[in-house]
C-alpha cells in the first residue's frame, strides 16, 4: 500500500512539481511599466482595457482579446481574453473566455463587431460571473453603443453572451465605463453617456443583468470622462478617469464624493513623473489611459493604478503601465520616481528582498519536485503497476487524497506568505525619471 502511495503521490506532486520549476525560472520578480509583459508561456500578455477580479486567492485578469495582423479599423477585436495569477506579476493564459462569433453575422458578437474594456464581476447572489463590455455592433461604428452582457460559472467561463442593453438611459447609448461594487453589493454603471457625453450613474438589478431605475447625472464630473475607475477607501469614492482623445493619450482627472449618488469635487490631475521608456509626461498620463485600479490583497492600503498604452496601427503590441497608488490627506495620486536615484534604491532593495523571496519559493519547489523524482524513479509505473493501481480500493484512494490535500495546503501556504512578501516589494521598482515637457490632446467620438 505504501508503494502505491507514493506513485500516487509522486503522479499528483511530481509533474506540477516540475512544470512549475521551469516556469519559475523565468519568473517576474517586478513589474515594468510600458514594456513588453509575457505571460508564464512566454507571449505578451493580450489583455487591453482590461480589469481585475480578485476570487478564492487568485487573481483574473479580464482583457480585450486583439487579434494579430489587424489594425483598430480592420475588425480587431476578436472578445475577452483571460489571465489568472497569485502574485499580480506572474500570469497564465486562460485562454478567450468570450469569443467574437465568426459563423453567425447576425449575432451581436459577430465578428466585425467592436468589443472593448471588460469588466468581470461576481455576482453572489446567483454564484455567476457576470461580464460587461462597451459592444457596438458590426457596421455600426461609435455612433450608437450597447453594455454587452455574458456570464459563467467560473471565472476562467467559458462566459456565454447573455443580453445587450442601452447604457445611461439613453438610445444611444453609452461609452467607457466603471463597475462600481459598493459595501452592499450594490452594483453601479458609471458611464459617459451618448451623445451629449454627460458623466451618468445607475444602478443595476439583484441579477447585474439591467439597470435598475434611472441614470442620473454626476454633478462634477466633466463633460467628456473616459476610461472611469471608481474605488471606495474610508468611506470615500474616487474616480480616476482621462479626457476623450480617441487611442491617442491626454491628461488623467481625478473626483471624490462622500456619495456615489451625488456630487463630487474635482481635483484635478493626480499623476507626478515620467515615463521615460517613451519620453512621455504626466500630460499624457505616461502615454497611458486608465482601465482599472487593484486593490492589493493582504496588504493595507495598497492599489495598483492600471493604464493602457494604445497602438491602434497595430493594437496587439499595445503596452500596460501599472503603478503604485499613493495616499496624502485621504487623495489619491499616481507616481513614478522623479527622480533616477530614488528609482535605483528603490529597484536594488526590491531585487534584494524580491530575490530573496524567489529563492525560497524555488527552494520549496524543488524540494517537492526531489522528493517524488526518487518515489517516481524507484517505481516504474508500467501496465502492470497501473492495473494494480487501479484495483486498490476506495478508503486507500480518500486516504491519499486527504493526505495530497493536507500536503498542497501546506505549500500552498508558504506559497502565498512568500507572494505577498514579493508584491510588497514589487512597489518600489518602477523604471520612470524625471518630469516630462507638456503636450496637447483632441477630442474623439468614443
Ligand atoms: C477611448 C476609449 O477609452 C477606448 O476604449 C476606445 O473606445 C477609444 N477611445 C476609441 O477611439
């Protein structure tokens, strides 16, 4: 029974054991803003104007799927792509969790159709996925706008469109957009409304299938407000968001109100630094718009700012830049490093504690994966053994179940005490320098 145990054993532990060894040695040990990030396969992550969903320890990375050789205005969007991670650096491909339809022409995802900034959220009340895209219909362009609506079991789908709906109340409908999950789990669509452009809120039903009542308008919020964040910290609602300037960057804005309801102050831009990789300023928010803000898990008060960098030519190679959000006087604001020495610190601490985490990590791999190479290499597990194996009876099998579970707990343990040191470290390395010289920006019809 013993020799059993440990095939059994070796089977469920060596081969992740390993898989993991190999993904781990090309690890990301920081984040690094507008350039080129690669998924645990090694291909650039393709997930723009996307967000996150924190759910039972991992993190979803929810994104526009854009297929290759297209440009914006040759059909590029082909649906929502996926990514899951513990660690918020290292991802896997999920795969497209909602596809454009290629074969129906008349159904409302059919290709050709423009489907942008996904937002997945989990609606407890029906144990569902529920996700929203801004979706305008093949031929019909930015003129008129629908909220697209699919849902699914599980956070990695498959998602299965559900419904549309006209967004703020109007037939036009409207554009960029927030999901807006309040304390009572209350959900909210905060939207620049089509075409007058008037920054609206409403509230969905219990299902986060329609919106529920009306849309109101959020006294301001400028005329114009894309690419909405909203998050709530002690009792306040922030709403990071950008001027419309189509796929080219212009200067983010900032609001905050005590009630999502009513009316909220200004405060201007919120971005301090540069991003010199593509020597551009906070005027063009780094050459980035704002898709989502993360909430660090496990971590007091940290919040990871996300921005896209567009390249409609050829929107694919699109680039990411995320970034540490910092708190002063209960505002919130978006910082690169100003200056080349602070960032040098910053990265030779992080490297240092970073490495360190790394390190440990493998070294608890590569324990388990040394372990069960010896239980594995001592006991060939051919036809016969197999028979065996299969022949053994059901309190064996639970017993070593219990006790692979009781193992992967473990580890998963250490595992999540080691990625928490690394995402806390993880914030001080961003590769930005000194302040940059002003730009303009030009309005757009999206
Ligand atoms: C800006 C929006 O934020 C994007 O999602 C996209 O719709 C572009 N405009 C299109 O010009």
């Amino acid at each position: 029974m013993k020799v059993f145990t440990s095939i059994f054993l070796a089977l469920l532990i060596s081969c992740p054991g390993r898989d993991q060894a190999q993904k781990f040695s090309a690890m990301q040990k920081n984040i690094h803003p507008a350039q080129i990030w690669s998924d645990t396969n090694g291909n650039a992550i393709n997930a723009h104007g996307g967000g996150i969903l924190f759910f039972e320890g991992i993190y979803y990375w929810y994104g526009e799927h854009k297929l290759d050789g297209k440009s914006e205005a040759q059909y590029v969007d082909g649906g929502i792509h996926c990514y899951s991670s513990s660690d918020l650096l290292n991802w896997k491909d999920e795969g497209v969790v909602l596809t454009v339809d290629y074969k129906d022409e008349k159904s409302d995802l059919a290709y050709g159709c423009i489907l942008e900034r996904p937002k997945v959220v989990y609606n407890e009340k029906n144990k569902q996925f529920v996700a929203f895209f801004k979706l305008y219909l093949k031929g019909v362009g930015y003129e008129t706008s629908n909220v697209g609506v699919a849902v699914a079991n599980q956070p990695t789908g498959p998602f299965i469109y559900h419904h549309k709906f006209h967004g703020g109340g109007s037939p036009n409908g409207s554009g960029d957009f927030s999901m807006f999950r309040d304390d009572d789990g209350k959900l909210y669509h905060l939207t620049v409304r089509k075409p007058d452009k008037a920054f609206v809120i409403g509230r969905l039903d219990a299902d986060y299938y329609y919106p529920e009542g009306d849309y109101r308008i959020c006294e301001g919020i400028e005329l114009h407000t894309e690419a909405p964040v909203v998050l709530k910290r002690k009792g306040v609602y922030h709403l990071l968001g950008s001027g419309s300037s189509g796929w080219k960057p212009n200067a983010a804005r900032y609001f905050t109100t005590d009630n999502v309801l009513g009316k909220w102050t200004y405060h201007g831009n919120p971005c301090h630094g540069y991003n010199k990789i593509d020597s551009v300023g906070i005027e063009k928010t780094f050459g980035g718009q704002s898709s989502y803000i993360i909430p660090v898990q496990g971590i007091n008060d940290a919040y990871i700012a996300m921005f896209d960098i567009w390249r409609p030519e050829n929107p694919v190679t699109g680039r990411y830049i995320w970034l540490p959000v910092k708190w002063k006087d209960g505002n919130l604001s978006v910082e690169s490093y100003p200056h080349e020495r602070d960032r040098q610190k910053a990265i030779q601490q992080a490297e240092k504690d970073g490495g360190k985490n790394i390190q440990s990590f493998m070294e608890i791999q590569d324990r388990v994966a040394d372990q069960s190479k010896g239980l594995y290499g001592a006991n060939q597990f051919g036809p016969e053994t197999w028979t065996q194996f299969m022949n053994v009876q059901t309190p064996m099998m639970q017993n070593m179940m219990n006790s692979y579970v009781e193992q992967s707990k473990n580890l998963f343990v250490q595992m999540q005490d080691k990625m928490q040191d690394q995402t806390r470290a993880m914030f001080s390395t961003f590769p930005f320098g000194p302040q940059g010289a002003p730009g303009g920006q030009k309005e757009d019809k999206s």
